[in-house]
C-alpha cells in the first residue's frame, strides 16, 4: 500500500525518507481503501458484488437464458478480480505484522526498518504496469495458437459475451500484478532472511514470522488454478495450452513458499555446522583426556570428567535436532495437504472422465 505506517503511527513520507520507487496503482487503490471507514474486506466483496450484478443486468437486458455453468463463470472472473486484489491488500498488512513479530531478530536500525516496510508493501509503479500488460498479452499469445476463452451460449449475444470478455481480460491484468506482487513481496522477504537477520538457533520463533505469509501466498496461486476448473468444467482439461500454465501455476506455488526462505535455512545450516564442529572439537579433547588419564591411571577424580563429556554430547544431540528451515511443521503440513489434495481430485477426474469416456 502506498501509505506505510511505522510503529509510532508516523507514515514514512513524513520521517523524510527517500522511497526507493514510487508505488505502484494497486498500492495506490489499496491507500485509498485503507483511508475508508469500515472494514477494507467490505469494499472489496462490495466490488465484486457490483461486477457480478453488471454482467447479470447485461444479461438479463439481452434475454440470454442463464444456466449454471454460464453463472459459475462469470461469477469465477467477478470473484477472482477482487479476491486477487483483496488478497494483495491483506498481504501487505500480513507481511507489516510478520516484521514487527520478527524485529528482535533482525540487524536493521530504524531507517532501514522503514525501508524494508515499504518495500514489504508497496511494488514499483511501471515493473507493476508491465507486469500486467505481459498478463495481458499473454491472453492474445495463447490465443494465437488455441481457442479465445468463450461461453458457447453467449455467443448469439454480443453485448453479453463482449462483457464477459473483457471482465475475463481484466482479470488477466490483474493477475499479472498478483503474479509480480507475489515475486517482489517475496524476493524482499528472502533478502531480509539473508541480509538482516540475527542467527539463534535457540531463539528461531523469530524467523517463523514469514513463513505463515509465505505458505498463504502459496495456497492463494493453487487457489486461483484450481478455481478456474472448478468454475469452468467444459474448458478442456486435456489442451496442453490448459495444463502447462496450471502445472507451472502449481510449481510456482510451491516455489514461493521454499524459495524466500532458502537463504535463511542456508546460513542456519552454516551456523548449525559451526557449533556442532566446535562442540565435537571440545568432545575430542575430553576423549584425549579420558585417555591420558586411564594411561597415567588417574581414574580417582573422573566424576567432572563424565559430566562434561555427558553435556557435550546432549549439546550435540540437541543441536543436530534444531531445525534449520524456519517454519513450523504444522503450516508445512497444511500447505502440502492444500496443494495436493485438490491436484489429486482434479487428475482422479480426469482419469474417471478418459475412462468412461472411452
């Protein structure tokens, strides 16, 4: 959002820093609900619910016979146009409060606290632009070379399937901007894991803070693939045009929640090899000693002896237990189960639908 406030309620234009880009039009839209009074979430439904209600007005005015698979999609376009935007509104608060939750683990003072904030919350305004224009014309690409996205029983009606295609473009837009907000918030999150961030082993519920925003960004994409088959069953499921972009869609998933989290797990590798080596070096020196005692046969005072070689080794035993990606195995465990489940449903349709089919 292009409004960031600070801890002390102070926005950032206002501390006299330079932002290092100006925000982006979703940010811009996303100020402006944030200035409204309610809930934001009621303005984003609110949105949705006037785009549904324009198509169903259009065609109601043309007499197009309305059937369920015509109103699961237009209400899939309607839908996915807010909830993508209102989900990039609720990122942005998400990340916020996943920084203020890991502040005592980073290496940042307060200007460069502010400054990952805004770049937390806010994309650059023409990389967001192109980003969605490439969305855009990626419709135009695929199209060349397969069928337009079409409803067959709008086609006697202009007026109607010309609506439908251009909520279906703007859509496209808009995830284009979802796709770049998802690339950009994360890239941030990875460079704040590797560059700023105080490694405790013993102290990791800090870095667990992203990992919670980074599984939902991912469970959003699958979300988004997974409804659109849902809201359009005659779409062959079959075209290589259909399921290329959902098996990359679902990569890309996959890759958002490990990818921004991948150089913290490296430097707490590194860490965790640095206090297992040094504990294993002070380990071999007891066993040096155990064993110049049992040739001197010094064996009367080996009491302090055994109690050190006993917490050397429940030290490193801890250590090699301590996890070094930072989630918890819970929200690791839920994102698979929201990432296979509905995958596993759709390909056991298609094996039932080529079977009977056959």
């Amino acid at each position: 959002m292009a409004r960031v406030e600070t801890e002390g309620g102070a926005d950032t234009a206002s501390q006299g820093d330079t932002r290092p880009y100006s925000p982006s039009w979703v940010d811009h839209l996303g100020d402006w609900v944030e200035r409204r009074p309610g809930l934001s979430w009621s303005y984003y439904l609110g949105t949705g619910v006037v785009l549904l209600s324009i198509q169903a007005i259009v065609l109601w005015v043309e007499g197009v016979p309305i059937s369920g698979t015509t109103w699961k999609a237009l209400a899939y376009l309607a839908a996915a146009i807010v909830y993508m935007l209102g989900l990039i509104h609720h990122l942005d608060k998400r990340a916020v409060t996943a920084l203020v939750t890991m502040r005592p683990a980073l290496k940042a003072d307060e200007q460069e606290h502010r400054r990952m904030r805004y770049q937390l919350t806010n994309l650059p305004a023409l990389a967001t632009l192109l980003a969605s224009l490439a969305a855009f014309a990626f419709v135009f690409v695929t199209e060349a070379v397969g069928t337009p996205y079409r409803l067959d029983a709008l086609a006697p009606f202009p007026v109607s399937a010309n609506l439908l295609r251009i909520f279906y473009l703007i859509c496209w837009f808009v995830f284009g901007t979802f796709l770049y907000h998802t690339i950009h918030q994360l890239r941030v999150i990875n460079h704040i894991y590797t560059y700023h961030t105080r490694i405790d082993l013993f102290r990791a519920k800090p870095l667990y803070a992203f990992s919670n925003l980074a599984a939902l960004t991912a469970g959003s994409l699958a979300m988004i693939s997974y409804g659109w088959f849902l809201a359009n069953p005659w779409i062959d499921q079959t075209d290589p045009l259909v399921l290329i972009p959902m098996f990359f869609l679902s990569l890309f998933a996959v890759v958002a929640f490990v990818w921004p989290q991948m150089g913290i797990h490296r430097i707490q590798v590194a860490e965790k090899e640095r206090l297992l080596d040094e504990a294993s070096q002070r380990f071999e020196a007891a066993i040096n000693e155990l064993h110049r005692r049992m040739d001197d046969g010094e064996l009367e005072e080996m009491t302090e002896l055994n109690m050190a070689m006993a917490s050397l080794e429940i030290e490193m035993n801890a250590l090699r237990k301590t996890p070094t990606w930072p989630w918890e195995p819970e929200v690791l465990q839920l994102l698979v189960t929201a990432l296979a489940l509905p995958l596993g449903l759709w390909l056991i349709q298609l094996i039932l639908q080529r079977t009977l089919g056959q």
